[in-house]
C-alpha cells in the first residue's frame, strides 16, 4: 500500500461558480486533466481544497462525485482533519464514503496549539479508529504548531497504519532527520512544490502537489525522475516551474493556483470568503508564465 502514495499527488481544488456553489462539472474537467498528466493520486478536501469553507454535505457530494468519476483510475486520499480529536474519530464512524478511498490524510490540530504529547495522543487515537492507513500531515504555517522529528518518528515506529507524512514545516534539517531515522516503510512526503527535488534527493518519496492541478504532466515527469535519482532530467524540469510555483503562492492558495487554472480554461477562479481571487496584475503575471511554459 505505502508504494502506491510514492510519487505525485495532487491536493485538487474545488471549484466554485460565481455564486459559490460547487461547480462539479469543472471538477470532473480537472479530474481527467490530473489523469491525462498521469499523476499518482488525488488528494481529496484537503487546504487546496477550501474543505474548511465546506458543509458536511458539500464535503460528501464532492467526495462521492470525485469516487465516481475517477471510477478506481488512480489512488484516492481523503483529508479528515480538526482541532477536535473526537470529531475526527467521528467521522471515520459515520461516513459511508470511507471505504471509496485507499487512505486518509490527517492535519495536526490548529488553533488549540497543542504540545507535542497532545500530538502523539492524537494520532494514538486517530490510528486505533480508522479504518485505512493514514498520512499524516504537518503544516506549522497554518496550524501553529510543529510536529517535532522526534514526535513524528514515536508515531512512525509504534502505529503501523499510520504510514507517512506529508512534511510542510520547510524546514530540511527536520525533514532529514525524520527520513534518515524512520521505518524502512514510512513515507516521508514533500507538502511544498518547491522543496520536492530536495527532499526526494534526500531520500523522500514525492510531493503532494497544488501546482499539479495546473500541470501534472510537468510535476509527475520531474518527480519520477527524482525518485529514479536521474537528477539530470529533474532539475531542469524543477526549474522550469519555479516562476510559476513562486506566482501561485504569492497572494494565497488556493486563490493562486484557481487563478491559473482559470487562465487554462478548466475552473472559474472563484474562492468562497474568508479568501478573495489574486489582484489582476498577479494573474496577468501568472498568464504570462504560463504561457512561456507552454511554449517550452
């Protein structure tokens, strides 16, 4: 199971229409988008995903759609995540979508700033009541709290199903220690486009990717090069990106990234508020690389 999250995933987004509704057909035209850019797996309600903005029945009418519109093409992660332990263990108990998917991913609690025995326990009790393997997923940029090597590594050695993280701290020095101290089978997993090279070159297993959406194809080729150690073909690839990588973040993401797939004609680039869609000259600028990368 760990080999099938090896590679490229994808934190889809979810578009919207102008007045916020989700629009499922632009998700399906960015489904088989992400499939034709043969990218390894889809990351379902995830930050990239605005899942915090969605209803319970929201969250479960894009889950559902997506489960029948991939129709098992590629692997399926679904984000189940909150500052309440309970509410997560929750959610494994009443959902009937959990088995549509081949693992879960999990974010650190935000906001209640827990210490790192608050985080061990948490994922105690999360890995003895789901039923699926679990990445998870460490973002101090958004949650405030840092999952410390040490604390990572406690739940890698002592709970089998849970079997990665996506690492998002950008700190490589952590990232190091967690790859050269861990599991033979547990995957550490790149959460930021731009440190994926390095972390693959440092023995890391792939990216969970938001610039993906927009260009599968370009990512997954880089990555599986990375992963093949043929640094030769990655590098350049990686540097290809980088402008675009560098624009998307600028104002916020998903508001980047929706922009850009706006530019490529797949979504509107609608976010629901607290967000708002990038300042026009960010988005001339994104258009304008974008259309250099399509030249290349």
């Amino acid at each position: 199971m760990n080999n099938v999250f090896k590679g490229t995933g994808v934190a889809i987004v979810t578009p919207f229409h102008k007045h916020g509704t989700v629009d499922f057909s632009s998700l399906e035209n960015l489904v088989e988008h992400i499939i034709k850019g043969k990218a390894s797996y889809i990351v379902v309600l995830g930050t990239t995903g605005e899942a915090v903005t969605l209803s319970k029945e929201e969250k479960l009418a894009v889950s559902s759609y997506i489960v029948e519109v991939v129709n098992n093409r590629l692997p399926l992660v679904l984000g189940v995540g909150s500052n309440n332990t309970q509410e997560v263990i929750n959610t494994f108990h009443h959902s009937t979508l959990i088995e549509s998917f081949q693992a879960i991913m999990s974010v650190t609690p935000c906001y209640n700033k827990p210490q790192q025995k608050g985080l061990y326990y948490h994922y105690k009790n999360i890995s003895a009541a789901c039923p699926l393997p679990i990445i998870m997923y460490n973002v101090p940029g958004r949650t405030s709290v840092n999952m410390t090597a040490e604390t990572t590594l406690k739940i890698a050695q002592e709970f089998p199903n849970i079997i990665g993280i996506k690492e998002a701290s950008g700190n490589m020095a952590q990232v190091m220690s967690i790859i050269k101290n861990k599991p033979d089978n547990f995957l550490v997993i790149s959460g930021d486009d731009l440190l994926a090279l390095p972390i693959i070159a440092a023995g890391g297993d792939g990216v969970i990717s938001v610039a993906a959406n927009a260009f599968p194809d370009i990512v997954s080729q880089m990555v599986n090069f990375a992963l093949d150690k043929n640094l030769e073909k990655a590098v350049p690839l990686h540097y290809k990106m980088l402008d675009f990588v560098n624009a998307i973040f600028e104002q916020g993401n998903p508001s980047g990234i929706k922009a850009a797939l706006e530019i490529l004609g797949l979504i509107q680039q609608y976010v629901r508020l607290p967000l708002v869609k990038v300042e026009k000259t960010l988005y001339n600028n994104i258009a304008s690389i974008i259309e250099t990368l399509n030249k290349k």
